[in-house]
C-alpha cells in the first residue's frame, strides 16, 4: 500500500471505516452528509472531548458498524491499552 494511503488510514477514520467496512463485507459507503457528521462524532468520543454519545439512527444506516466495530478497531489502533464497553440492543 502507499505510504499516503496508509497515512489517510491512521488519520482520517471516514476513510479508515471505508477500507475497512470493504475489507470486512463488501460493504462500499457512499459519500451521505450524515456519515461526516457521525464520524465526527464519534471522533470526539475517541479523544475524549464527548463522554457521552446516543446514536438514534434507523436500521440499516451503518450506525453499528461504524461505532460498534470501526470506532473501536481504530481507537485500539491508537492506543491498544484502551478498554471499549460496548452496548448494543436488537429486538431479535
């Protein structure tokens, strides 16, 4: 991979979800307004500056595979010692 691929990857974590949601089921994400904005949250749950975040999205929307799975593989990236609890709720 290019060096400016890889450092995209470490630093940008719409285009890190994007690798690595293909890499894991295909899944492409298109370029939808409200993914930046769920990014970015999620971001600031990452570095500290958000404590608390509710997601309410609908069902098939990329919410959990984007905290749930993608948020979490990145802030293990960055700091491997963190501890992630992660809750999640499904009528079946």
């Amino acid at each position: 991979m290019k060096p400016e691929i890889e450092l995209l990857l470490r630093t940008d974590f719409l285009a890190f979800t994007r690798k690595a949601l293909y890499q894991l089921d295909g899944t492409q994400i298109r370029d939808d307004r409200y993914l930046e904005h769920l990014a970015m949250h999620l971001m600031q749950v990452a570095d500290g500056t958000t404590r608390r975040l509710l997601l309410n999205l609908p069902p098939r929307h990329l919410n959990t595979q984007l905290a749930s799975v993608c948020c979490s593989a990145w802030v293990l990236a960055h700091n491997p010692s963190t501890k992630i609890w992660v809750v999640t709720y499904s009528e079946s």
